[in-house]
C-alpha cells in the first residue's frame, strides 16, 4: 500500500521551490539596487563637490534646495538602496518590501532631480521601476538558495 503522506510531501517541497525565473529575477533585482545605490553616491558626491556640473541653478529644480542638500539626499539614499539590494539576496520578505519603498522613494528623488541631469535621472527612474517590477511579480519565493526541507 503507497503512503499518501510521503507522495504529498515531495510534491510540496517540489512546488515551493523557487524556480529558476524567480531567482533571475530576484538576483537582477539585487544587483540593481546596488547599482542604482552606487549611481546615487556618485550623483549625490557630485552634486557636493561639483555645483557647475548640473544644467540648471537650484532655481530651476522641482524642489527649491541647494545642490549641497541634494547631495546628502542622494548620498544617504544610495547608500541605504546598496544595502537593500545586498538585503535582497537573502529572500526574506523584509527585504522585498524595503526594497520597493526605496526603489519608490529613489524614482521620486530622480524625478525632482530631473531638471538638472535628465537623462541620468530617466536612466536611474527606469531602473527602479525594472527593480519594483523583478521584486513584485517574481519575488514570491522565499530565498535564491536551495529550500531546506522542512520537518
């Protein structure tokens, strides 16, 4: 006589397995974020050391700030965004959600930042929507390793 018991077990541990697609996914969206945390380094320490660098005053942006406040804006960010991708590795929710926030929040620095470097901003705004979507239509899994078979 079969067991039941044992059939039904494999055939969740082979349904809850991440597949290959997600984990792609999940690993672009990882790796995105750290980019698009190191290009908001970049951006941020220019816009500390290089004021000239930008195509309008701080008159001419979307929010009225001078580039120095700009620069912590995008310092600060970049830095929590790299970490967050690295977070993403590791599969837990928390790090899903933390990373459409930031992903969200970043698009919406890039957008006020639009008028004085717009073709960077739109590069940076159209990879955080690429990272929200890898995260939020294939990060239904739970890790990109191996799931350990529970008992």
């Amino acid at each position: 006589m079969p067991d039941h018991n044992a059939t039904h077990t494999s055939h969740t541990a082979q349904t809850s397995a991440p597949s290959w697609m997600s984990l792609g996914f999940i690993a672009f969206a990882g790796a995105m974020m750290m980019m698009l945390g190191i290009f908001h380094v970049m951006a941020g320490l220019v816009a500390l050391f290089e004021e000239d660098y930008f195509l309008v005053t701080r008159g001419g942006l979307v929010i009225d700030v001078d580039y120095t406040v700009w620069g912590w804006t995008h310092l600060i960010i970049g830095l929590v965004v790299a970490f967050a991708g690295a977070g993403l590795f590791s599969g837990k929710t928390w790090a899903r959600v933390v990373a459409v926030v930031l992903a969200m929040l970043s698009a919406m620095a890039n957008m006020a930042f639009l008028s004085a470097y717009p073709i960077w901003a739109a590069i940076m705004i159209a990879v955080d929507i690429l990272v929200i979507y890898a995260v939020l239509v294939h990060g239904d899994k739970d890790s990109l390793v191996s799931p350990q078979p529970s008992d």
